[in-house]
C-alpha cells in the first residue's frame, strides 16, 4: 500500500489561505475547496495527537467559512450594485480627478446638523468655572500627606464592612456547587460561559469569586492556545504541577459581545 | 388650532430639534430615540418633517441596521435605523469647494469608496493606496485616508481592512456612484 506523505504544515498552510482570502476579500473561487476536503479526508485517519486533531477541525472550519464566502459573493455578483473590481480600478485610473469628482458629487447628499452650544449650558459653564478651585489647591487636597498611597486587600474591605466573610464564603460555595452541577456531565467548561452573567456587575463578581475558586483549589484552568480559549475543570485528586498566575482581562465591551455570542 | 394640531406642530418642532442639533461624534438618532421622544407614532411626524424639508431641498434619510433599502421596514427595523437629515438634490461644485473640500480630495474619497464597494465592501488599505497613489503624492493620500475614517467616511479594522463607513452609507448614493463613474 502507498504511503500517504502527512504534515500538520499541510493543516497550517490550508488554515491559512482560507484566512488570508477571507480577511483580504480575494476571490474565494480561487480557493479549490473539493481538493482541501479530500486532502483532508485522506489525511484524518493519520492524525492521532488531539492537537492533530483540533488542527484538522480549524481546516474544516475555515473551509466552511470559504463555502460562506462564495455564496456571498455570488449573492453580491446578481445584486445590481455589482460591477467587476478589475473594470471599476481601470476607470479610476482613466478618469481625470475632476470627472471622479463630479460623479461623486451627483450622488452625495452631505448630513446637515447644526454644532452649537446653547445660553443655558454656557450658563452651567461659566458657573462651574467660577466654582471651580484653582488646579495647586485641587492637587493639595487630593493628594495631601495624610492619605497615603496603598492597596486594598480582602482583610481591609472585610475590616471597612464592604463585604462579610461569611457572605462572600456563601457566595464561594454556591459558584462551586453550581461549576460542579454543570461539570457533572462535561470534563470542562468553557470559562467565559460560565463567568458570563446577566449584568456586567454580576460577571464581575462570577470571575472575581472564580478567582478564589481556582486559587482554593477546588479547579483549575486549561489553555487551549490554538483557538485561545480557557477551559475550567475539577481537580478531582491533588496533582503536583507548577502553580502559575493567569491574568485575565474583562471589560464592559468584552462582556457586551460574550452577551451578544451567548444570546 | 385645534389640540392635536398643536401637538402635531410642537412635536415637529421637537423633531426638527432633535435631528438637526448634534449630540454626539456619531450624528443622528436611532429609531427607538425618536420613539421615546415623539411617540408611537413619530413615523407621521417624520413623514411631516419631511415634506417640510423637501421646501429647502433636504430630506429625512433612514440608513437601516443592515445597509440595505428596504420597501416596508418592520417596526423593530425601523427602531434600530439611523435617522439623519441630508441635503436632497446634489449641491454645485462651487458650493463644495466653498465649504472647505478640495476638488481632489473629494476625487480621492470618490476612488476609494468605489473601490471598495467593487469590492464587495471591504479592501485592504494597501490597495487603496496604492491606485489613490498613482495619482496624488503619498503624504496627501495618508492624510486623506485618516480624514476619511475619522469622518466616518469609511472604516478600518486592526488587520488594515477598509470598510465602507456609517457616514458613506447615510450621505451616498452607492449606486448612483457606481454608475456615473462608469458612465464616463
């Protein structure tokens, strides 16, 4: 029997080009999406590691993104608004600056607005600016010797009674019970599913306590850098591994797309 | 003036109000803005409003959530559009030129947008440049291409991907466009 000469650079190369065609408008036709399938239908039985694997999965993906692709464009080439790029590039480069100009100017109709500022808010403004301290004195009592730059920590939040301990351990325990309910039939979960809440408020709160979870103990996180995703999974037994710090950033329109994506 | 005449006027005014002053960078109102100010009904008052424009040449313009005309727009569609007034007849050239746009910088936004809608919308910006380059110096087209973007002319994402902007889909008749360059 021959030998099917495989490499993962293969995978790579195919991801690639479908990236590349999409990200750059280029013709997706030139991609021939029946050969990559069948490169990878012939290649699948020799992948055995799951990074293989999950490699082969992105190729079908992005070839399936090249499929979306073509049927786009030719929805786009029978809409009435299509002409050929190549034709269009060549009237520009014909046309003298003032013939482009005048069809541009046929077809525009400029926004009208009008960008004032009113008596009454010049008013609120003269107001504010009589009432406002000259910068030394504002600076002198911001940052005046008596309050000292530092950090806060849970001990002082607990110290000031912005939070209880017993509250925030309830909290803690009601976050693990539910992780452990929804990894009673998965491995893992993908951690922005979980963390992810109603409010932004309320996400804050899941990925702060999630925090103190994974630094308890009771979980850790798996990395997958290929499609950069964090996964949360149970310790089920101690294991000896080399502990690591992961910071993670959450922002309001981070949290506003995980939203839209959950939705 | 019978009650709901006058209530009629006020809201007109109120309207005209609300599309003319800008409030923030992003000019225009989405349709729910206008609803929650004008009422149920606001689209009679903007069909109102517009034939009061019409008198001074401009128009109420609705650019629809997905960019596409559409003939008899849902209520939820209507709601998320962005209502604009624009000019309704195409202005002279010596009315542009007075307000500050140069003839060739009007024909460098011109090739671009053409460009890239030809394109399928979107191009990236090394293209662009390089054809507005065969005809204006290279400091001149990387000044325009930032002005059109911080305009709202068009947009670029992290990958220097050009896109038609909100403002080129408000102000621009695509097609019309398309047409007259090549009519040339």
């Amino acid at each position: 029997m021959q030998r099917v000469k495989v490499s993962v650079e293969d995978l790579i190369r195919i991801v690639e080009l479908c990236r590349t065609v999409e990200r750059e408008g280029i013709d997706p036709f030139e991609v021939n999406v029946r050969a990559y399938l069948e490169k990878l239908k012939k290649y699948l039985p020799h992948w055995k590691l799951l990074d293989e694997l999950l490699l082969d999965v992105e190729a079908i993906n992005a070839i399936s993104s090249i499929i979306k692709l073509q049927s786009d464009w030719i929805k786009s080439r029978s809409s009435s608004l299509y002409i050929d790029p190549i034709f269009v590039e060549l009237k520009i480069r014909m046309l003298d600056q003032k013939m482009i100009a005048e069809a541009f100017l046929n077809s525009w109709h400029p926004i009208v607005a009008i960008d004032q500022i009113f008596s009454q808010k010049l008013k609120e403004a003269i107001d504010y600016w009589n009432n406002l301290l000259p910068l030394s004195e504002r600076w002198r009592e911001d940052f005046s010797p008596s309050t000292p730059i530092g950090t806060f920590d849970m001990d002082d939040l607990i110290e000031l009674k912005l939070i209880s301990l017993k509250d925030f351990d309830e909290k803690m325990k009601r976050l693990l019970e539910e992780l452990r309910s929804k990894l009673k039939d998965n491995d893992k979960i993908d951690y922005w599913d979980f963390v992810c809440a109603d409010t932004f408020e309320e996400t804050l709160e899941r990925a702060y306590i999630t925090s103190f979870i994974l630094t308890e103990g009771y979980a850790t996180l798996l990395i997958d850098p290929l499609e950069e995703r964090i996964f949360i999974t149970l310790i089920k037994k101690s294991r000896k591994s080399i502990p690591c710090s992961l910071p993670i950033a959450i922002d309001y329109e981070n949290w506003k797309n995980l939203k839209e994506r959950k939705n | 003036m019978s009650e709901k005449e006058a209530e009629t006027s006020i809201k007109l005014k109120r309207a005209s109000q609300l599309l003319f002053f800008q409030r923030h960078k992003k000019l225009g109102l989405r349709g729910w803005e206008l609803k929650k100010v004008l009422g149920k009904d606001f689209m009679s008052i903007i069909d109102l409003l517009n034939s009061e424009l019409d008198k001074l040449n401009l128009q109420v313009k609705i650019v629809f959530e997905d960019f596409e005309a559409i003939d008899k727009p849902s209520e939820e569609q209507i709601d998320r559009a962005r209502f604009f007034i624009t000019i309704k007849n195409p202005l002279a050239v010596s009315d542009i030129i007075s307000s500050g746009w140069r003839i060739d910088d009007i024909a460098a936004l011109a090739a671009a947008i053409a460009l890239i809608i030809s394109r399928q919308g979107k191009a990236p910006k090394r293209d662009v440049e390089q054809i507005l380059r065969e005809k204006f110096p290279k400091w001149r087209v990387d000044m325009n291409l930032d002005r059109f973007i911080k305009n709202g002319y068009l947009s670029k994402d992290d990958k220097d991907i050009l896109y038609i902007g909100w403002r080129t889909r408000a102000e621009i008749d695509q097609k019309m466009l398309m047409d007259l360059l090549l009519a040339k």
